[in-house]
C-alpha cells in the first residue's frame, strides 16, 4: 500500500507544480540494531546509501555488537510511517536497513560475506507515538549473529 501524500497543484501554462502538503510531519527517530553473539574476528558495519558506504566498521569480540542510528519519519494521514535517510533502503511499504559483515563490511580477508536485512515496517505508528513521549527512548532490535548453517571458514 502506497503513502497518498495531498497536494496542491498550481496550474501554468507550460507544467503542473506539485507543492507537498504541508501537513506532513517529519522528525528524526533514534534506531538501535544490536547483534546477538557475532562470530569473532569478524568486522561488521551499517549499509549508507549505496554498497560502498560502509558506516561504523567495527571488528566483532564475539560480544553483542550494537549500532546507532536515525532514519527520518514521515507521518502523514493514518497511513504506515515511512522511513527515511542514508540507511533505509527499500520502498516505502518495505523500508529495511543492511548490516553487512565479513568482505561486504570492507574485511577483504573474511571468509565471511553476509549482509542483514533489519525491516523498519517492525516499528508501528504507535510505537513511534509512545517512544516520542519519552526523549531519551530509541527503537531497538536485536537479531542472532550466528545462523544455523555451517560455519564458513570451518576446515573442510
């Protein structure tokens, strides 16, 4: 399902202007992304815009690593919020962020090459409401470091 912005459209001889509504309301959410005993050794960071921005590398002691962020949201009419800024990929209905690890966080040497999708739709309008009563309130999710499968760099 698509954000309906309203909008006012002034008509001119040679266009249409699509001014955005003004009643769209904007603010900056602080995000936590925390992962749950990550293989050691192993260098971890946040996706930015693109597969070269590699934001907050970090090499993993095999203790929780966590990283922090904001995404812009955008509340508009009774709609889902959307998610914005360098970390949040996706459409507006699917918006996620990639934490990368192993060659794609920059670690040439890994034979880890993995990279997490965090879905933002997890943070709901009212969640959004009861964190923005509280200042120092944040947005957390946590998610296992490890997956099931075998280890990568394991001898064969």
């Amino acid at each position: 399902m698509a954000i309906k912005r309203k909008s006012t459209v002034v008509r001119t001889p040679t266009s249409a202007i699509r001014k955005p509504s003004r009643d769209l309301e904007q603010f900056e959410l602080p995000v936590r992304v925390t992962i749950v005993r990550p293989p050691a050794g192993v260098k971890f960071c946040m996706q930015g815009r693109d597969r070269e921005e590699l934001v907050g590398q970090a090499i993993s002691t095999g203790k929780d690593l966590s990283f922090d962020f904001s995404v812009r949201v955008a509340l508009g009419g009774n709609g889902p919020p959307n998610f914005r800024g360098p970390s949040a990929h996706g459409t507006p209905d699917d918006r996620f962020v990639y934490v990368c690890s192993g060659t794609l966080a920059g670690q040439a040497d890994s034979c880890w090459t993995r990279r997490a999708k965090v879905p933002l739709s997890l943070i709901t309008r009212k969640l959004i409401e009861q964190a923005r009563g509280k200042p120092s309130s944040r947005m957390e999710h946590a998610f296992q470091g490890q997956l099931r499968m075998a280890d990568p760099c394991a001898p064969v």
